[in-house]
C-alpha cells in the first residue's frame, strides 16, 4: 500500500459528526443508502470503497453515501459545500490511477443506484442513460437494438458509464468510434453548490458558444457529480472476425500496423499490441492453450468489423497473405467463431489482472510516437536490471517489465511487475520514465488519467500556461475545493 509522503489533512475540511450523518440519513431515507462509519464500526462494509481496484492505495472515509437521485446528489453536495465536508465521488471503482479512493477521510459519493436507461432513439443512437450504469449493460442494452456503446474495455462488468466518462476512458475501441469528448453529446452534471447543469442535448451538432460539458470529460471527478449522459452509439457490424499474430520485431508490427491501415482501411476497428513477456505472465498465471505454437517477441490482435462477412473475411485473407509472404509477420490465427473471438481477445484484455499476481504494478500508461513507442520497454529494464531489482528471485522486488496496449492510438501501457511495492524500484522509475516521456513530446496519461499516482508529474506533459488556467478553472468550479482533493488538481 503506498504512503502519501508530502500529503497532510486539509484542516478546513470539517470532521464528520453524527449531526452531519443525521442530515445525511434523513436526506437519503433509507438505510442501505448510508454506509455509516461514525455512529457505528462500519470499517468492513467501507472498506471496498477505501481501497482501489489494485489494492494499492488505501484512505480513510468513514461515511459511503449512495443517492438515487440527482435531487439527492445536489442536495448533498449543495450541504457538504455549505459545511466544508470533503467529497470523492465513485463508479464502478475501476480506475488504475487512485483517483476514485478518498486519501483521507472524504465521504465517498457512490453512484451505483443512480443506474437507469431512460431512452434509447433506433433512428439516431442516441442513448440516454444514468452515470452509474454498468458500461457492460448498457452496451447490452443498445446490442438487443443493432447498435454498439462506442467504448470497450476489460473493466467493463464493473466500471460505470459516468467513470469512463469522467476518466475520458479510451479502451479497446477508440481507433474505430473515437474518443467521447466526440461521442458524449449532452451530459447532466452537479456542481459543487449543487446546481444542476443540464446540457442534455441528443443531438450530434450544438455549436452554441463554449462546449461547457467538455470539461467534465476527463476531470475525474474534481469539477461536478456527472449525473446523466447521453452517447452516440453506432451501428453494431454484423461481420466481426480478430485475428493474432506472432511477430518477430517491433519494427515488424510497425509495418503490419501500416498494412493494416492501407488495406482494412474501413473495416478494421482494432489494432491491440502485446509483448512476448506480456503473453509469457498471462499463460503462467492462466494456464491453458497459447493461440500460437511459438513464443514471438511480438503479437498483434486485430479486429475487423464490416457489414458484409465475406467481402471482409476475403480483405483479411489478402491481408495475410501479403503479410506473412511479405515475412511482416511470422504466424497468425484467424478467430473461427464468436467463442474464439472471445478467447484471442481474453490473451488481450487478461493482461491487466494476471500481471498483479506476483503482488502489484507500477502502470505508465503512455502516449509515444509510433517510431519509438517500444524502446521505453528495453530502457526501463536495462535500468532496474543494472540497479539489481530485476530478477527470478524473490529477493528482487521486479518480476518483469512489459508493454501492451493500443498500438492504433499510440498508447503503450509500460507495467513492471512486482513482487511487492517498493521505495528502491520507484526511484529508478521516477522521474525517469516522465522525463522519458518529456523529451518525446509525449503524455504521461494516455486515457488512464492522473488521479493521486501521477498528481507531482502533471507538468511533464501541461506547460504552466495551462496548469495556470486549469486551477482557475478548478476555483470557478469549485471554489471550495471539496471535489476530490488532493488529487492532481
Ligand atoms: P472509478 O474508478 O470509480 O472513478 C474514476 C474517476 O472518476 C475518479 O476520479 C472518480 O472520482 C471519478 N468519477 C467516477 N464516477 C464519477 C461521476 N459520476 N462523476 C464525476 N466523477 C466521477 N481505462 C482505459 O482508458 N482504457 C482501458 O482499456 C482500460 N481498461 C481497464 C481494464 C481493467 C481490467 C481495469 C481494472 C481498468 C481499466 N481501465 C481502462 C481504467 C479505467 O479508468 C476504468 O476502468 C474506468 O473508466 C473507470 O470507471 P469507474 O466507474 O470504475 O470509475
Ligand atoms: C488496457 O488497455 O488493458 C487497460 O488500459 C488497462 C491496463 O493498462 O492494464
Ligand atoms: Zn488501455
């Protein structure tokens, strides 16, 4: 569990009192909407809400609030403003970056009952929906109708459609739908005196002065309680076929990756990389049958998705052949029905549990150019190598250092596998990976965000101009600062 060096209790947050919970009660009504640590010893029905999805960072809220409401969410915020009662709101508590849990004792603001489909239009795709809806179900909801939820990713059982929101989450699919600062088209969000900010057009264009919702996109929770959204879904393609290949460079899957583009151009609407050492953790934890015979240093997953089988079935059969007689790639398999496809896909999406299992990850989740996305893999590991961590034993902290991710988008997910944190194997991370990142132009959070592990490492990639205008921001907003502090903002 990290410690928070440097982080101290701001003292004009109020301490909870029974008083405070009485309103909350009272507010809420019924019980099971008040998780209370104040009046009673609640620490084992708090505790999954004090604790992150990596078990890596812990706080210390003693009151879990759940409205049903976005009359209770306003009331509730409108009240915590009033008597300066901190607040971190929660979804699905998925997020890799420790930005849903409270540092210290924040009411967390859970927003799982709030999870109702209002509306869906079959002409538009437009869907109407509550911010604690289960990205799974509401994807679900819109499949029953032809359509397809315009985000995928492996949290998606349990992460809410406001989390994805507020954390501007990218997933498996963006190179195909884009991001949802381009498919969010209204939102309802709660500011932190409790007005309602109700911008919820359903309609694709609204060029009516700033696009004030773009900025709940991604805030992770520091401006507002996101409360009601509406997506633009697309078409579900009828044809769908994923294919993974063995590679044996980087500079190889780069070519594939380009070939790819040239002759899938519409069809294709994925393009996933994963390293050797990657595939080499999730078969040793997981067990079962590898995809392909050989170990590679490489492996792509790619997915079409057309609406006419055959017309795309024979683009991927070119496509392969161009790419393996060309030697681009070594090996390939083709999905042959919807369960393989779930299975080449699971080689993908297990990655981010099975690599925990020697006991955590320190996650970068980074956007390089193409050219030189991989290199940070070999440079960060010849580093720990050279400091003595890396090793097979266990008196090395590091297991293994990999990278995977959405080679479409440019955004690698560099991990080191630990067998436990340690002080030793951070400083040789950091700052170097950041300053790694700063002198390629790149981000240091692709689509994961900032929340508390990456708050001292914001200006790697945000010069002082925009730091400057996103803390007046934050005060326009906020001026109370309530909304999730000391996180990065
Ligand atoms: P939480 O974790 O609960 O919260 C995340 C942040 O949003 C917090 O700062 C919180 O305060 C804030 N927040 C939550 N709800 C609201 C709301 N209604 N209003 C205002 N603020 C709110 N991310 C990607 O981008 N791409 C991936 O491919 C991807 N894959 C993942 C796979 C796994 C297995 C896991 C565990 C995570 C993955 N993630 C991925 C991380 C990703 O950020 C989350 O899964 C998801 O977007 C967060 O949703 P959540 O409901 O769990 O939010
Ligand atoms: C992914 O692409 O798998 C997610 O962003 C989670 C991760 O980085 O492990
Ligand atoms: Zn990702």
């Amino acid at each position: 569990t990290d410690s928070y060096p440097g982080l101290t209790r701001d003292s004009r947050f109020s301490q909870l009192t029974p008083e405070h919970v009485a309103y909350f009660k009272q507010l809420l009504g019924q019980d099971s909407a008040v998780i209370d640590g104040i009046n009673a010893d609640a620490a084992a029905d708090i505790e999954p809400f004090n604790e992150d999805w990596m078990h890596k960072y812990k706080g210390q809220c003693r009151l879990v609030l759940k409205p049903g409401s976005t009359e209770e969410v306003s009331k509730i915020l409108r009240y915590c403003n009033e008597k300066m009662l901190a607040v971190v709101p929660q979804g699905g508590n998925t997020g890799l970056v420790g930005g849903s849990i409270p540092v210290f004792d924040e009411i967390v603001i859970s927003m799982g009952r709030m999870n109702t489909i209002h509306s869906f239009d079959e002409m538009s795709g437009s869907l109407v929906l509550d911010a604690g809806c289960i990205l799974e179900v509401a994807d679900q909801h819109v499949a029953e109708r032809g359509y397809i939820f315009p985000l995928d990713l492996g949290a998606k059982g349990s992460c809410h459609v406001g989390g994805n929101v507020s954390t501007n989450a990218g997933g498996l699919r963006l190179l195909r739908y884009g991001s949802l600062h381009g498919s969010v088209l209204g939102m309802e969000a709660v500011l932190p005196d409790g007005t309602v900010m109700n911008d919820m057009c359903t309609l694709r264009k609204n060029n009516t002065g700033y696009d004030l919702k773009q900025l709940f996109i991604g805030a992770e929770g520091t401006l507002g309680i996101i409360t009601k959204l509406v997506v633009q879904c697309a078409q579900r393609s009828p044809a769908v076929n994923v294919a993974l290949f063995g590679i044996e460079s980087y500079e190889k899957a780069q070519r594939a990756f380009r070939e790819a583009k040239l002759q899938l151009s519409e069809i294709l609407s994925a393009f996933e990389l994963m390293d050797g050492t990657s595939q080499r953790l999730v078969h040793q934890v997981r067990g079962g049958t590898r995809p392909l015979e050989n170990d590679y240093p490489f492996y792509c997953l790619i997915e079409t998705s057309g609406s006419n089988s055959e017309h795309d079935y024979e683009k991927l059969e070119k496509f392969l052949e161009d790419v393996m007689s060309n030697e681009v790639i070594a090996d390939g398999v083709v999905a042959q029905d919807a369960t393989q496809i779930k299975t080449l896909w699971s080689w993908r999406e297990g990655i981010t549990e099975c690599i925990g299992h020697w006991g955590g990850t320190y996650k970068y989740d980074v956007s390089i150019p193409l050219s030189e996305m991989y290199l940070i893999v070999h440079d960060v590991k010849a580093r720990l190598s050279e400091a003595g961590l890396l090793g097979e034993t266990d008196d090395h902290p590091v297991v293994d250092v990999l990278g995977y991710g959405h080679m479409g988008d440019s955004n690698l997910h560099l991990n080191i596998a630990v067998r436990r944190y340690d002080k030793e194997v951070e400083k040789v991370l950091e700052p170097y990976v950041y300053e790694w990142i700063e002198k390629r132009q790149g981000s240091i959070s692709a689509e994961h965000g900032l929340g508390l592990a990456k708050k001292n490492y914001i200006g790697y990639s945000r010069n002082e101009t925009m730091i400057g205008l996103m803390k007046q921001i934050k005060t326009l907003y906020d001026p109370n600062g309530i909304m999730n502090p000391y996180k990065y903002i």
